[in-house]
C-alpha cells in the first residue's frame, strides 16, 4: 500500500500546482493542471481499479470508476495530441522519435 500511495503522491504533485500556498486547497483558481499527465492519471486509475479493487473499498471504487469516466475523453484527446492528429504531424513526430532511438 505504501507504493501505490507514494506513486499516488508523486503523480499528483506532478499533475497539479498550487499557485500560492498561503491561499490552501479550498480555492479551485489557486491550482494549474498538466494536461499532458492526463494519461498517467488515467492509466494509474484503470490499473489500480483492475489490481487493487479489494484494497480500495467500495466508496473509493465508486470516485475512481467515476474519475475513469470523465478522464477517459481527455485521455483520447491527449493521446492523440501526443501523437498527431494530422498525417503531416504524426510524421514529424514518428521522425523525431526515430532520430532519438537512432541515436542511442
């Protein structure tokens, strides 16, 4: 359990900022998002609902499940993104990743 929470800590620190700490948790404007962490947040969801249900208990079940379904439109738009959507863009990006593979 100890992992889970620490992985749990680590991605949300990287998924959202607090602008200013004397403002606190309560004010929802005090926060900025990564967008391009919507895939881990999602993945981690999906993978500990699939992994770990017995451990979550039902209430936890219920917020994860329900988290999974509003991420998963984001987490098709960011994937995408990712990758290109354009043919023009999915090229560019597939010759970057060669090049860097190439160079290893």
């Amino acid at each position: 359990l100890r992992r889970k929470e620490h992985r749990w800590r680590k991605l949300f620190t990287g998924f959202a900022k607090m602008r200013d700490e004397s403002k606190g948790l309560d004010d929802d404007s005090n926060f900025t998002y990564d967008t391009s962490k919507i895939p881990d947040v999602w993945d981690n969801l999906y993978y500990d609902l699939l992994s770990h249900r017995q451990y979550l208990g039902d209430r936890s079940c219920k917020i994860a499940e329900s988290m999974v379904g509003l991420l998963q439109p984001l987490n098709e738009w960011v994937c995408l993104s990712e990758y290109g959507i354009s043919a023009e863009e999915k090229l560019r990006i597939g010759v970057d990743v060669t090049w860097r593979l190439i160079g290893k």
